[in-house]
C-alpha cells in the first residue's frame, strides 16, 4: 500500500481538491523511479524469472479470422432487447463497454447496435442504392460500382438520441458506464460521398432536402437538409474500421452524418429522395421529438451535444489499493473539436484540466487522463468536456431545464461517480 508520503509529488503538482494532479506531470520525460509510485515491485536478487509451460512448447495454429483473447471473453456488449424472448422482433440496443476499453476506437465486434427491427440478411449482389426525386438522372449503384468510386476515409463517433436516458430518470441507476453511456461507438469509416453522388444525379434547383431510407423491416426514414450533404461530409460507409461494415452496422452499406444524432446514420441504405421539404416520417414524428416544459416539441434535433465520461475509475473499475491511480475517461462533441475537459473529484468544488491530444478530432471520441491519488477518501468524481463553439457540458439540472418531465433524448448532463471510503463506485446525481 502506497501513501502520498512515499509519493514523489510537490503541492504545486496538486492541481485540484481531492487529491486530483496536475496533467503537467504526465508530460514530463521521466516518471519516479521505479517502485517510488508503489505500482510495480522491485525484483529480488533471488527471485528468477519462471519459465512457464507456453514458453517452452510449440503454441496453437494459424487462425483465419482472430479473435480476443478468451482471457477476455467477459469484454461483451450488455444487450437489452426491447421486447421479452420469443416475441423476436429484433429490437432493442446492446451498449458498447466503455469501462472496459482504452483508446478511443471501437471494436467492429463492441460497437453499440440500435435496430428497430433486427438486421437484416442483405446479399451484397442483390442490394441496390437509388438516388431519385428532384434529380436531372435517377440513379441505381451496386455494391460493386460503388466500390469504384474515390473513397473518404474519416473517424467519427456515432451516437443514439437515446445514450444516457438511464440518467433522465428520476432515481440514479446503478449501472455501468457502457450500460448508461455505451450507446455511443467510434470507427474508422471508409466509404463514397454522397455529395460525388448527388453530383452525378443532378440535384434540381428546388431540391432542399433528402430523405434516406433503410432497408430493414423498420425502414428507417430520415429528412435530412441538403446542406449537410453538399456543404457537408455525409458519406455512405462501406467499411468499418478497415474491413466491410458489420452487419449490425449496415452491412453491405450505411449512411454517416458526422456528429449528428444516431438514428439519421440509416443502415442497409436502400434509397435517397431528393425532395423540397422535410416529410415528417414515423421516425421524426412519433419518435425523435424532445417534448419541453410548454408542452411544444423540438422536431429534427440533428446534432449531438458536448459530452465526457470517467470511464475509470467508474462502477466495475474500483480502485484497489490505495495510491496512485489515472483518471481517464471520453469526451467528445457533435458541433466539432473538443478542446477542454475539466475533472473534479470534490463534487464540482474544484476542477482541473485534464490531458487531452494537442489535435483533437473532430466529431470523434477524444480520450482525457489525469492522475489521482486516492487514499480511502470518500470523493465524487466528474468531468465536464467544452467544444471549439465554446459549449460547455450542462449539470444534470441546467440539462433538464427546459424539457418536460420524462424527456430522455440527448441527455449530455456531467456524469457524477461517487466513490465511497471503502472503493465501492456508484452513480450520482449531485
Ligand atoms: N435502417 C435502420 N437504420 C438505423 C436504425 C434502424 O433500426 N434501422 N437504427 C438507428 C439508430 S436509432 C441508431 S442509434 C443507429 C445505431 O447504429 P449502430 O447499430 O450501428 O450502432 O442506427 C440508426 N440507423
Ligand atoms: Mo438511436
């Protein structure tokens, strides 16, 4: 066990209450010397480094397609169908596990999944994208032509209007932070843009809108301005973090709208309208819609507010012993660039900023760290992420502010964790 004393640390690296350190000390070249920081333990002179079993024999074979570790088969997506067994309709989400992950890309096998109404078995040979409405030339694509098209490559996050509804409840839920944030997944997407498209179709004059169509039995249907597009950097996906998108992605393509709300990023994308008005789909009417306190509904919400989480130490990743430990967490924004995130392990009485990548991507998941000393203190620990348009990440109470009770779409409020004098971790409102 570790106490600050044998802690090579100045007052001026405590950079907040708490315990909290500054980022400063990250960047430094060297950290204390080994087993100053009481993580590792020096090695006797006595002691030999074993040879185990797997180092002295031939190992398995060749595999055709690698999988994790089964050290690892507990990293899964917690499911949550929608409907009980045997009604099977396929509906319902599965949270990506944020806890368990480190860096910022999501694992094809790990990425959240929302669908209305299950995935469905798409022949690639057999799936045909047309372009049509307002345009000079209807067009049809192949999986196949659309393969010969120049390709973008570009990482963006995705996420579902309804990640953290957990928290719009009026009881904090004692889940994880995948179970309560995990509706979010960040990918290397590769795919054609759909202005190249557009273009080729020629879009008419009066064309100020498109609608994207699914096709699943759900078919999802999405008004989505021109803007955008053309302006914009929608795409149509083909690839997912290097390899063909998963079918619980899209499989064989998907529509990506960087940073807006997940259910505008239509999967197995059969069919684009040009139209000149939005037309008020099922999915933009009954669902979507953020009821406010006067009773009205915000309609085509689009992008997805400034957000961050501590994903450890967080509930499933309590500290251990007492002592050194690193605060790390994601953060990201609809609107762009995050450029701060701020930690507090004092409840919000004091912050400190947290380290993040000089470049940080925009409308991608960024990855923030800072070092904490824990010493059996009862502490409560937030983080709070500000874009580049200057929108800071709301308190749960500014968040519901203008919402009618009940309201649980793009709930972005500061999560809060508090941690108890013995370890344990769970959620708060403060
Ligand atoms: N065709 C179709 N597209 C869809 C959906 C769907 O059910 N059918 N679900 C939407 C919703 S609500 C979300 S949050 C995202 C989820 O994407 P993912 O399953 O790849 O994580 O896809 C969107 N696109
Ligand atoms: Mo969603």
């Amino acid at each position: 066990m570790t106490s600050t004393k044998s802690l090579p640390l100045g007052s001026e690296e405590r950079a907040a209450g708490n315990g909290l350190i500054s980022r400063r000390w990250l960047l430094r070249t060297g950290l204390p010397a080994v087993g100053a920081l009481g993580l590792s333990s020096e090695m006797s002179r006595a002691e030999e480094l074993r040879v185990p079993d797997w180092s002295s024999t031939p190992g398995l074979d060749l595999t055709s397609y690698g999988q994790p570790s089964p050290f690892e088969n507990e990293v899964v997506r917690p499911t949550l169908p929608l409907f009980p067994e045997g009604i099977g309709d396929g509906s319902g989400v599965s949270f990506t596990p944020l806890e368990k992950l480190a860096g910022t890309i999501t694992p094809n096998g790990l990425f959240f999944e929302r669908h209305h109404s299950g995935i469905p078995e798409i022949a690639p040979e057999e799936h045909r994208l047309a372009i049509h409405g307002l345009v000079e030339r209807p067009l049809v694509f192949t999986v196949e032509a659309l393969l010969r098209y120049p390709m973008v490559t570009r990482t963006c996050f995705i996420e579902c209007a309804g990640n953290s509804l957990f928290n719009s409840m009026d009881e904090p839920q004692q889940r994880t932070a995948g179970e309560i944030h995990g509706l979010i997944g960040n990918a290397e997407w590769t795919g054609v843009s759909l202005a190249h498209l557009l273009n080729e179709a020629g879009v008419s004059p009066s064309a100020k809108w498109l609608v994207a169509e699914g096709g699943d039995a759900a078919k999802m249907s999405r008004s989505i301005p021109i803007e955008k597009v053309i302006d914009g950097d929608a795409f149509i996906a083909l690839y997912q973090n290097g390899e063909r998108i998963r079918p619980e992605q899209g499989y064989p393509m998907r529509l990506v709208l960087p940073g807006w709300q997940g259910s505008m990023n239509v999967k197995w994308l059969r069919r684009i309208k040009v139209v000149s008005a939005p037309v008020h789909t099922k999915d933009e009417t009954s669902k979507y819609t953020l009821l406010q306190k006067d009773g009205k509904s915000r309609q085509f919400t689009y992008e997805m507010g400034v957000k961050s989480v501590i994903t450890s130490p967080s509930p499933g990743r309590e500290p251990g012993a007492q002592g050194l430990y690193q605060i790390s967490g994601l953060a990201w924004s609809g609107a762009g660039r995050v450029t701060k995130v701020e930690v507090s392990a004092d409840g919000g009485s004091s912050w400190a900023e947290a380290l993040i990548p000089d470049q940080t991507p925009a409308r991608a998941l960024t990855r923030f760290q800072l070092p904490w000393v824990w010493q059996g203190q009862s502490a409560t620990l937030m983080s709070r992420a500000t874009d580049e348009t200057g929108a800071v990440q709301p308190t749960r109470e500014a968040w519901y502010e203008p919402y009618a009770p009940n309201q649980l779409f793009h709930q972005n409020a500061i999560q809060a964790w508090a941690v108890s004098s013995s370890g344990g971790i769970s959620n708060v409102y403060v």
